[in-house]
C-alpha cells in the first residue's frame, strides 16, 4: 500500500519530535525537578537537555550510516540475527509499556480534574482508539498533523501563562546554584526520561524526504523542547514556590488554578489547558504507538503496518489498566524510566552508534535519496 | 441497490453502535442542576452545657427504664464539625426568577466527621449537585481553628480537593462561622460574593490579612504558621477586619486592625491605607500611597543576628484643621509630620514585632525563607532551630515616610 511510501520533511520531523516528547512528563516535571534539585531544578532541564540533544543527534548519525535501513534491519547487523530481534522485540516493549503510561496517566488526570464519573476505562478506550485511527493513517499523516497541532499547544499555553506574569516570584527561584554538582548529575538522570521519545527518529529517519536532515532536524527541535520545559518549570516554581511544588501532583496545572484573567467571562482557564493538554498527549500516545506497530511490521517485514494496528490496542489497554492507584503508577513509571527508558532511549543507541564505528562501516553513497525505504530489504 | 443492504445495515449499525459507546462524557450536568455553593463555613462541633445537660438526662431516664441508652450525639466519634453552605439561587440572579422568587439564597448545615461526608449529608436533602468550583471563601470558626487536629484535617480536605482554587478567601471567623454565614447582609445578599467584593475593593486599606487560602495553605505547608485574615460579625453586616495568628496548626490569637497593617508593612504588602498622627494635639490623617519595605541581616559583635528593617511610605496629607494659623504649606512643617508619622510607624511595628516574638513567638513572616533565598550562608547555620531563634533576633526599625501632597489648600 502507498502509506508506508509516504515521506515526511524535516520540519514535520521537527514537529513530531515537539509533540511527541511533550507529553504525560510535562505534569510533573516540576515537581521532580524539585525534589532533586530544589530551586535550581532549571538547571537539571538544562543538562538533562543538553544530553538528549547529543544521543538524538548520535542516533541520526546513526542511521545515516545505514541508508535505507531502520534500527530493525541494522541493529540485526551490528548485534547478529537473534540479538537483533531481541532489541526489536524489547524496543516493541518498551514502545507498549509507554503508550500504556501516556494513556493511563491521560485517565487519572482526566477523572481528577474533569470527568469524575466517567469510568477509567472508558476514559482510556476512547482516547487508545482515537489515537489508532491516527496510526493507521501513517507517518505522513502524523507528519502534517504534527505540523498543525504544535503550534496549537505552543502559543495558547504561553497566552494562558500571560495573566500569571504578575503572580510569578522570581525570588522563589533563589538561591541560585547552592546545590552540590554531584546532586545535579544523579537528579539529572532523572530527568533526561522527560526527554525520551527522541529515538523514535532510529524508526522515522527512513521515512524522510531527505534522511540526511534528521541531524539538524533534532538539533532544532530538542532545544526547542528545552526551552519549552525551562518556561514551565521556571513559571511553576515561581507561581507556586518550591515546597509546594514539592507536594502538588501536578504543579504545572495546578498553576493554571491560580490565574485569574482579569475581566475575563470564564475565570477559570484550566479547561483551556487541559485541552491543550489533550492534544499534546494524543499525539504522544499516537507517536508511540507507532513505533511499537513499525517496530513489529518491518520485524514481521509487511508492506502495510495498519494491520497490526488494532491487534495491539488491548495490549496497551491491558497494561495501562494494571497499576492500581495512582501512586503505582508513578512508581512503575519510575521503574519503567530506569530498566527501559534509560536504556532503549540513552545507552543502546549510543552502543549501538560505538559498535558501528568500531566495525568502522561507512555509510553507501547515493542510496538512500531516491529509495522507498520498506523496500530495502 | 438491494445487493449493499446488508452492507449498509452493518455500518448503520456500527455508526449508532460508535456514536454511542465512543462518546466518552458521561458527565454532563445541567447548569440549572447544580448547586453553586458560594461560601462554607466549617466549625467544630461543640454542645452547650444545657444540651449535655438533657441529653445526659434523657439517657439516664432510659436507663432506668431498662433500656440500652442511644447514642446521642455529642459521645458519636461520627460529630466533629458542623459544615454549611450558601448557594444562590442562580433562576433569579439569571433574572428568570427561581421557583421561590422570594429567596436569594438557600443555606443548609449539617455534622458529621468530615468536610466531604457533610456535603453528601447535604445532597441527599438537595434537588441539585454541589459543585465547589465557584467557592469564593471559606469560613472557618474559632473553636475549630483552635483544635489542632481537625484544624489539620480540615485543612488537608480543601488541600487535595480539585475543585477548591486556591483563590478561595480563606478566614478565620470570631465566634462560629456557621452564624457568619448565615447572616442576612444588608449591602451585599449572598455572603460569598460580599466577602469576595470586600477582599477585592477594600484591600487598599490593609486592615485585613490579604492573604488567600493558596497563600495560607503553602505559609502553613512551610512553617505550621501563618497570618490569616479574620472576620467580625456585626448586627446585619460582616467586617474583614485584622488577621488571626496561627501557630503549629492552631488558633493561637488576633491580631487588631492596625497591627495587622504593620505586619503587613513588614511583609512589603502594604498598598495604602491612613495613619493617623497628632501634631500639637490636631489628628493629620495621612494617606499612604506607596509603601515598601528593606531588610538588612547582619551579625551583631556577640555574633547575634540583628535585623535591620527600614519602612518606606510615600503619602498626602488629606486632613488638618480649619483656620489653623500654621499652614501645611511650608515644607519645615511637613518635615516635623514626617516625622513624627516615621515614629509612629516605627512605634507600631515594633509592637507587633515584640508581640510576635514574645509572646506568639510565631514567625508569620517566613523569615526563615527570606534567609534560604537571600542569605543562605545564614540559613544554613540557623535554618534548622529557627523557631527557637526567632525571637532572639533583635529587630531594628526605622522609617523614611515622605509627604508628596497636602491636598487642593494652604
């Protein structure tokens, strides 16, 4: 089918990357920059940003070193054929495991602040099918819809965060720099998972027009996601202050409590927000599922993924269902970030990255500007 | 045609099967069925000595006469707080007229151990559904202020609560809030609303704590301490009037109307407000116009902390006496009522300093924070035992009031 021949830009894989890195975090990103860093939480964005910037540009450089292919065809090269498909196969996990945060988080926030008596499953049934009707359109289609949604989240939040200008203390951010640099580090590796979704470019990089931009396509668009992250927490600590913070849940919604917009007929723009909100995670939720159902079509070598579109829904809808509370859910989502997150997002590509240049391969001229990547194999 | 019916009759069917199940709001509420509660009011429940006295009665006469007493209310653990609420009736504020057109408002109280078991106690007796996401304020009485227990818990069940902003007024009551809520205003009828209208067009006079519940909440999450506005009941009106100093999570005592503009002061809040001065026995009212306030820490020779706190006020003179031989209009004059509005500035901080000290020994305003932002050296020494600290400091005060105006005469 012509889905999978379809091509996105380097702009579209910019806006991908924006919507599908901002997601369920951004909640609680905050608070847990905070705990760790205390007042200088910025500063962790900051190094947490810096180091996603570098994987996501290894991993592009990565898959220029393999034209044509996706981290399925050569990882099977790099690793050989069994341990190949073992990190697929992970990778295709890992992928599951985070559609099911991203839609069970969705839920719990979703009842707590909108939907009291909608039941979770419901919450999470309509939202896991609305996003596998996005799938099954396919990348280009993301692509575009990527391109016309980002701006929709972007602008309409720093609008909303206009009014809370006046209540932001900026004192509430001193003392600048008073924690240990070790501190800094270790709260760092927690937050660099707020950046995870970047390696979904190890899939998409074949999809583009010109796979050799996917550099300089993650060049923009993790800093863009930096700054993004710097704006919340910066506003969120100064509204809110560090010890409460500390202890909201969600402190970047919970500012949105606070506005008032001055002469305004609903006082209240936390449903603004919260719709926003819905649209950055639906495309989160959309770009993961993705990659889980890419993952296992070009394993599975199908010329059309929409089939295993609707196969995989009950799995995410399975696990997302799993914890019982909402204090599991963080607590598997702490765990998921340090056994998987870590490692698909972080360390495997850059392995893999370090095994191909010590197997010193070099990248085939020419190849990959005219070739329908699903035909590669 | 007849060759796609059973086609069309399957995704006929899907479509109504789609459009029913997919939807995924199954919270709608009508507007004109919910309930829009204004203010709560929460107290403890206490009995007067009368009703303990015929209840303790009843159960004796029942004793006697072989049975097992009930369980009256003031011994069930299930009687810790009285809540009501005030809801508008919204027919009649829309100008449609409600079912009672005569009534503005409905207020309903109940008891029970908690804030949200009373709301449902109140449900069951109410055609609609509560909503809290337009609560304006909350009232709290003394007596529940005082125990420091429910005090706490109270505090935690609006703390969670995600339909309570945190732009809520939040007062403490003299007396018991349940009569301030019930009180029949003559200005302003739904108490809600009049108590929102006070905090918004009369926080320039800074006789009143002008602190939200957000504010009182996180001062209270940092220290167990905080300053919160309280409010006097009057024959047909309520004041907005001084603050209530809590301590460790309880009620510890009041603050008057001028004291609390010197806290205030003390806190950079101050936004106007009039001082009152006698100069040669003539009241000069002066008006403040803008205020701020500086904070110096530095260690005194015995290694002491001393706080040095300049208080700044820029003013006009809105008052004098008819016919006075000596005229505003000479700036030697002006200077001598600087002064001595200086001085009675100073005089009135340092009594509220020494009353916080000495005898609350409450620092209400989070100078310990003050200390981990902008002095974090001192912090670190001092930080842990603040409480014990805190009134060792030795406070220095000192004042630089300018008069600008004198008003349209000489």
């Amino acid at each position: 089918m012509a889905r999978n021949d379809e091509k996105i830009t380097s702009n579209q894989l910019v806006a991908i990357m924006i919507s599908l890195i901002i997601g369920i975090g951004i909640l609680s990103l905050p608070r847990e920059v905070t705990e760790e860093a205390g007042p200088d939480g910025w500063a962790l964005i900051i190094i947490g940003g810096i180091v996603s910037t570098i994987v996501a540009f290894i991993i592009t450089r990565l898959g220029d070193l393999f034209p044509g292919q996706s981290v399925v065809e050569y990882s099977k090269t790099l690793l050989t054929t069994p341990l190949g498909i073992l990190y697929s196969l992970g990778f295709i996990l890992y992928f599951l495991f985070f559609c099911a945060f991203e839609v069970r988080v969705f839920a719990e926030v979703l009842k707590q602040f909108l939907l009291d008596r909608t039941p979770t499953e419901v919450i999470a049934a309509t939202f896991l099918l609305t996003s596998a009707y996005m799938v099954r359109q396919g990348v280009a289609s993301m692509g575009r819809m990527a391109e016309l949604l980002v701006p929709a989240i972007i602008i309409p939040y720093f609008l909303f965060l206009l009014p809370a200008v006046g209540q932001m203390k900026y004192d509430n951010l001193l003392p600048v720099l008073r924690t240990s640099p070790l501190k800094l580090l270790s709260g760092a590796a927690v937050v660099t998972t707020s950046y995870l979704g970047f390696e979904l470019a190890l899939l998409l990089q074949v999809y583009m027009k010109r796979p050799k931009d996917a550099g300089k396509a993650m060049l923009i668009a993790m800093p863009l996601i930096m700054v993004f992250y710097l704006a919340v927490v910066i506003s969120t600590v100064s509204v809110l202050g560090i010890h409460e913070v500390k202890k909201i849940i969600w402190p970047s919604l919970a500012i949105f409590r606070l506005i008032k917009v001055p002469g305004a007929f609903l006082e209240n723009i936390h449903g603004f927000i919260m719709s926003i909100w819905v649209v950055s995670i639906f495309m989160t939720l959309s770009g993961f599922y993705y990659g889980a159902v890419l993952t296992l079509s070009r394993m599975l070598k199908l010329k059309d993924h929409s089939l295993l579109v609707l196969p995989l829904a009950p799995v995410i809808y399975f696990f997302s269902l799993v914890p019982d509370n909402v204090a599991k859910v963080y607590d598997f989502l702490d765990m998921f970030s340090m056994y998987l997150g870590i490692p698909f997002g972080f360390i495997f590509p850059v392995g893999l990255y370090v095994l191909a240049k010590l197997r010193g391969i070099k990248p085939k001229e020419g190849k990959d500007v005219e070739k329908p990547a699903a035909k590669n194999d | 045609m007849l060759k796609n019916l059973p086609r069309r009759m399957t995704s006929l069917v899907l479509v109504i099967a789609l459009a029913a199940g997919i939807s995924g709001c199954w919270d709608k509420v009508e507007i004109d069925d919910r309930a829009f509660v204004l203010a709560l009011a929460i107290d403890k429940f206490e009995y007067s000595e009368e009703e303990k006295a015929r209840v303790e009665e009843q159960g004796a006469e029942e004793e006697q006469q072989g049975m097992t007493p009930k369980e009256y209310p003031a011994d069930s653990r299930r009687n810790r707080i009285v809540v009501s609420i005030v809801y508008p009736n919204v027919g009649l504020l829309g100008g449609k007229g409600g079912l009672i057109p005569e009534d503005m408002k409905f207020p309903m109280s109940t008891v029970g151990p908690d804030i949200y078991e009373c709301l449902s106690q109140l449900a069951i007796s109410m055609s609609k559904d509560i909503f809290l996401g337009h609560l304006k304020a909350v009232l709290v009485g003394e007596g529940l202020a005082a125990d420091r227990q429910l005090f706490m818990e109270v505090l935690d069940d609006m703390d969670r609560n995600s339909e309570i902003s945190r732009n809520v007024y939040f007062i403490v009551v003299e007396g018991k809030a349940q009569q301030a809520l019930f009180i029949e205003p003559l200005v302003e009828p739904i108490i809600g609303t009049y108590i929102e209208k006070i905090f918004e067009t009369s926080a320039r006079s800074s006789r009143f704590h002008q602190k939200k519940l957000g504010d009182v909440l996180r001062s209270l999450d940092i220290h167990g301490d905080a300053l919160a506005p309280r409010l006097v009941m009057r024959e047909r009106e309520l004041a907005v009037a001084g603050s209530c100093v809590i301590k460790d999570y309880r009620h510890a005592g009041w603050l008057g109307e001028i004291e609390t503009r010197a806290v205030q002061w003390i806190d950079n809040m101050v936004r106007g407000g009039i001082i009152t001065v006698y100069v040669d026995d003539i009241p000069v009212p002066y008006e403040i116009t803008e205020a701020g306030r500086e904070i110096k820490i530095q260690h005194d020779a015995g290694g002491n902390l001393r706080m040095h706190i300049l208080l700044k006020g820029e003013g006009n003179i809105v008052g004098y006496k008819f016919a006075e031989k000596q005229e505003l209009m000479d700036d030697k004059f002006i200077k001598s009522i600087e002064k001595a509005i200086e001085e009675e500035v100073v005089a009135e901080c340092t009594g509220v300093m020494d009353k916080l000290q000495h005898q609350f020994g409450v620092d209400i305003w989070g100078f310990s924070e003050y200390l981990r932002k902008y002095h974090p050296e001192i912090y670190d020494e001092v930080g842990k035992d603040w409480e014990e600290i805190f009134p060792e400091v030795k406070m220095l005060f000192s004042s630089d009031i300018k008069i600008r105006r004198i008003g349209i005469t000489k």
